[in-house]
C-alpha cells in the first residue's frame, strides 16, 4: 500500500463573528489558513522552537500577536529594542521562506449586512470559502495520497461543538464549486487543540491572520509584515486564489 503523503491546515481567525454590534473601527472577520507537508512542518517547528530557546531560554512560551504587539503576557522582552529587533528579523526570516501556503478568507461586515443581513454564518461562509481553494491547491499537487488533517484553537464547547458541524455539513454537501466525495478525497481528520497545547502550525497561522487582515482592510497601507508572507498567499493562473475578500469592496 503506497504510504500516504500528510499535509496539515492550521486556521486561526482575526476579529469576531458578531454582525449584531460591531466595532467600527475593525469592521471584518477574517479566517485564516496555513497549509504545510508533514516534512516542511518539522523544519518550521525546529526554526520556532531555536528562536524561542535563544530569546526566552525556553520552547514553552506561545506565539500570539495580539501579546507581541503589546509586549505581554511574557513578551515583556520585547520592550528592549534590542531584543525586539532581533525578535523580528527572526520571525521575518522565518516566515518569509517558501515552507507554507496561505489561504484566508475577509468578510467586510459592513458591505455584507447591506446585501445578506446579520442572521448569516460568516464563520461557515469563510471555512467553506477555505476548504474550496484548498482543495484546488492540493489538486495543483498531483499528488493521489494525500492526507489532510485540519487543526484549529479550541474556543470552548459551545464554540467547538459549531466548528465542528460547520466542517461536516461542508464535507456533506459540498460548496458551490466543489463537490462532496471532492471535499472528502482530502479532509480526513479534524482536530481541536488547547492553546497550552503549544502547536507550532497555529501559532504561525496567528501570526499571519492579523498582518493579513490589516492589507484586506488598507491594501494601500505600509505593512511590513505583509509583505514578508505575501509571496506564499496561493496563487493559480496567476491570479491571488489564497486571498478571498467577500463581499468585493
């Protein structure tokens, strides 16, 4: 039996799915994903892990850009200039190689109220809209072996119970372009983790979905951090397949 060839999609989201009461200043839900192989994902674990040694004398400490941005939560290191600098030249470096494909999704929550109303799923919307141009990655691949496990962070049991059914009814029925049994060659396993679980792939996904989020809000805008992952956004055809912004603006 020839053996399978692993692939992982961590996801991880920016902003909040409330369409009700939103802040108006961060008007968008994003959803994020980060494909890799098994193999190209030990060698980004190794790179995170050396850097996290040499910073903090230790690999427990979790990637989370919110608390980078802020210097907390352990990142207190980082009000030293010095420290930070080398931080992020780091985090650049790695981040910026050609290991990982991003896919995400926007929502503009604004222009999406005004043609679909606040009682719709932007979550379910978003994933779907992942898992379609996923699929059309993993079929650039040729590769008929392929084994797809989907990770996310676990919010709670509520929250959990919803990604879950959303993942299903999506390998159940399919979306507009992409049929079920399609869907079902490739998503296999789907896993929840804790976010003390320290997962490497998650946290990369993290520390991409804001820098993502803040180009689809201000394409025009300086975004150094963009510009460092934007090369490894899935392209096809020579069109940006890894960036859906919906509604267009």
């Amino acid at each position: 039996m020839e053996q399978s060839s692993n692939y992982y999609l961590y996801l991880d989201e920016c902003g909040d799915q409330n369409l009700a009461n939103f802040d108006p200043s961060f008007p968008i839900f994003t959803l994020c994903g980060v494909i890799v192989s098994e193999e190209k994902l030990h060698e980004l674990e190794r790179q995170i892990n050396d850097l996290k040694q040499r910073i903090w004398n230790s690999t427990h400490i979790i990637l989370h850009s919110r608390d980078i941005r802020k210097c907390q939560n352990g990142f207190e290191k980082l009000f030293d200039l010095s420290v930070k600098e080398d931080f992020y030249v780091s985090v650049n470096q790695i981040l910026g190689q050609d290991m990982y494909v991003i896919i995400c999704c926007g929502i503009l929550k604004e222009l999406y109220i005004r043609q679909y109303g606040k009682m719709n799923d932007v979550y379910g919307l978003s994933l779907s809209f992942i898992m379609e141009r996923t699929i059309f990655y993993l079929d650039d691949l040729k590769d008929n072996n392929i084994f797809l496990t989907t990770i996310i962070e676990r919010r709670g049991k509520k929250e959990d119970k919803a990604l879950f059914d959303y993942y299903n009814r999506i390998l159940d029925t399919g979306t507009y372009w992409v049929k079920s049994e399609r869907i079902k060659k490739y998503f296999k396993r789907f896993e929840m983790k804790w976010k003390k679980e320290n997962i490497v792939g998650l946290q990369i996904a993290d520390l991409i979905a804001y820098p993502m989020t803040r180009h689809i809000l201000n394409n025009e805008g300086v975004n150094y951090a963009y510009d460092v992952i934007k090369g490894n956004i899935y392209q096809k055809d020579g069109k940006l397949y890894g960036l859906k912004v919906f509604p267009l603006k």
